[in-house]
C-alpha cells in the first residue's frame, strides 16, 4: 500500500502545552508518527511532526485526510500560531555516512564565520542534520551534527576557514563514545594554571630572566625537555624549601579551571594531570581540585635545601605520553576514550596519544598538531567539545547550591 506523509510545522510564541495540544489532535486520524524535531529560540518554538498515512493524496476538506488538514488549521488558528503542511511520500533513504559534531567558538561569533563554516560543509558534500547553541557567553558555541563527510577533509577545511575567521572549530565522530566515561589528561603549566612554576621558583632564586629564556627555547621545541630541564633547575641550587609554600600560594587556576573539573567529576569522568614541573608544587592542586591521577618531577630536597637536581626519571615528553597511557589502564579506560589538554612540544606525544589532543592557547607548532585547537581564555570550554552546554553546567550547579557562573 501507498504510504503518503504530511509534514506539519507550527511556528510561534513558545507556551506549555502546544505539543501536547498537536498530538491530541492527531489522535483522530489514520496516521502514524514518523519524525518529530522541535526548537526554541528566543521563546519562538518552531515544531516539526512527520505523519504518515495511507492512500492518495490529501486534496479537499472531505474525507479524513481533509479533515486532519482543517483540525491542524484550527489549532494554529486557536494558538495565534503559522502553519506549514507539506505533502510527500515515505522515504527509504539509508542513513549517511560519516557522520559527524562540528563545534564552532567565538568571542564574539560573527556572521561572516558562520557562512564560512557552513559553506566548507557545503563544499565537503555534507549535510548539516541539526544545529544546536550550547553557549551565548562568555563564548558563543555553536554545535552542528554533519553527516555525510569524511572527517579528514572536514577537519582540514574547517582548520584552513576557522584560521581565516579567527574562531574555533573541532570536527569530531558522532557516536556512543562521546557519551560514555573518559579521561581527561591535562598539562599544568600556562593550561590548568596560568602560571610557569619554575618561572616562580627562579624568582624567588633570583634568576628568573634566565629560566624564562631557557624554558619558551624548550616550549618551542628548540631544546631537549630533559637537558633544559637540568639546566634550569641547577639554578635552583640553595633555595630553602619554604619557597614551596610560598610559591602554592602564587597559583592562579586559568578561569574556568574549577568548573570544568567539578563538572566532569560529576559525570564520573578521570581527571589527571601531568607536568614538567614539579610534585611539591602539584600535590597542593591535586587536594584542592579532588584530581584523580598526577605525574610530575620532583625536586631534591637536602637539609631542607634544594640541591638543584631532579630526583627519579624525568616527566619529559614521552613520559607525559607513557603517563596518559598508564592512567587509562588503571582506569580501564581504552585510550580511544581519553582526552589530553596541552600548550607546548612537550606535549605533542601526549596529545597524539589521545583519542582527543586538543591545543589550549598553544604554540604554532602544537595548534597543527593537535585534534583541534581552543584560543579562547575559558578552560571550561572543553566542556563544550564534549557535548555539555553551560546551561546544563548552570543547573547542576544551581542543584548543588554553587553561585551562578561569571559572566
């Protein structure tokens, strides 16, 4: 038997009860249920339902398609409401491929980036299935389910046009996996904090111009992470211990820092963090912040002196990626399933040994490395990356008795 479909979108001021209000109407009649999509910007609901039916098409006010067609128009009529019916046949078309969440940041996001986002979709061949908004502030972040494109040549055109409009943009697979646990593995230095933790240490020593100089030849990449390691931390030599204490009290979290490991806390996430810098200095975030797994340096300490040496093997670049690796397995998480946060080379193993590198105001060289890149100061805007939006932050929050999120 024929199978027809009446596609029936009401359009107007949002108010309870208008689905339910179309759905009793439709009771009435023949029909089945075949798709239902609906949305609400600024208190305008716009509701899309798709019902199929039996039989020719549905010409006239007699008959039972007719009079379904009269009933809808009456409760657009009665809901001060505009009416689209549209007539089709059912289609059988295969799911596409390649589906995939374009993610799209900016402060502030203009037109111009949208069309040109939306236009490299265009030109990949795919299809933008849905749009969602999972932020207005501090950033505007924009969510698009895309099918039907190969998510290498997506990621490529989308970096090229997001560099262009100065915005952010991850391409990322749809799929069960991004609903399901993982872990966060995040560097320290200029990511969680906004501090460089050696740079507070010289500075105290005396020695900071120094430090800084060797340490941006290292975050370039420029030098051995181990040897400028070595080198910066011989100039440490005779400072007391007491500067630990000192230098905790110096941290400054990167804002949104706390919401973001708060949030992922309460979705049953791992959280871990690994450093080139140092346990004396990291062990205070891990019991402020309730992390779950650390790897970081730790300094000699004699006579409650520092000697100006390391003790133990070097959390360098590969060991920040074995420690990644580590973490997942007592976690009995695949690494699939994990996400690393960085801003310098000696992150570049780490982050390509994540299901998801993600460059958080880094250096060249690591921004084209990287999965995707976040320029914006927000560190909860991972958050978004993942799905979350801040209302949905906001309400737990506000559940939980935590003031409202700055603005």
């Amino acid at each position: 038997m024929n199978q027809r479909t009446l596609l029936i979108t009401l359009t107007g001021p949002d108010r309870p009860g208008v689905t339910s209000r179309l759905f009793e109407v439709l009771t009435a009649f023949p029909v089945t249920v075949a798709d239902v999509e609906q949305v609400v910007i600024r208190g305008r609901l716009t509701l899309g339902v798709l019902v199929a039916y039996a039989g020719g098409p549905p010409t006239g006010t007699g008959g039972t398609i007719g009079g379904l067609w009269t009933a809808v128009e009456q409760v657009a009529a009665d809901l001060d409401m505009d009416l689209e019916i549209a007539t089709g046949t059912v289609s059988k078309e295969k799911r596409r491929r390649g589906r995939l969440h374009v993610t799209v940041l900016g402060a502030p996001l203009l037109p111009a980036a949208m069309a040109g986002i939306t236009g490299r979709v265009a030109a990949c061949g795919a299809n933008i299935d849905r749009i969602e908004r999972l932020s207005s502030y501090p950033v505007t972040c924009i969510e698009m389910a895309v099918s039907g494109a190969n998510p290498q040549a997506m990621r490529v055109a989308l970096a090229a046009e997001a560099a262009a409009q100065q915005v952010d943009v991850a391409v990322q697979r749809s799929g069960l996996h991004r609903r399901a646990k993982r872990l966060i593995v995040m560097d320290v230095d200029s990511t969680l904090i906004q501090n460089e933790v050696i740079e507070l240490l010289a500075k105290h020593a005396g020695c900071l111009d120094e430090v800084a100089r060797v340490t941006e030849e290292a975050m370039r990449g420029e030098l051995d992470f181990a040897q400028s390691l070595i080198r910066r931390v011989a100039l440490l030599e005779g400072l007391s211990e007491e500067v630990f204490e000192k230098v905790a009290k110096e941290l400054v979290l990167t804002p949104g820092a706390r919401t973001l490991v708060r949030t992922l806390k309460r979705l049953d996430y791992r959280f871990a963090i690994v450093s080139g810098g140092f346990t004396q200095i990291t062990d205070t975030l891990v019991r402020d912040l309730g992390i779950d797994f650390s790897a970081a340096n730790t300094l000699e300490v004699v006579d409650g002196r520092l000697t100006g040496r390391v003790i133990g093997e070097i959390v360098d670049r590969p060991g920040k990626a074995r420690a990644l690796e580590r973490f997942a397995a007592e976690s009995n998480i695949p690494p699939s399933q994990t996400v690393a946060v960085g801003d310098g080379a000696n992150d570049l193993d780490m982050l390509a040994a994540a299901g998801l590198g993600i460059a958080f105001n880094a250096k060249p060289v690591v921004r084209q490395a990287a999965d995707t890149a976040l320029n914006v100061p927000y560190l909860d805007s991972i958050l978004y990356l993942l799905g979350i939006s801040r209302e949905e932050v906001e309400a737990a929050d506000a559940e939980d008795g935590l003031p409202p999120m700055p603005a």
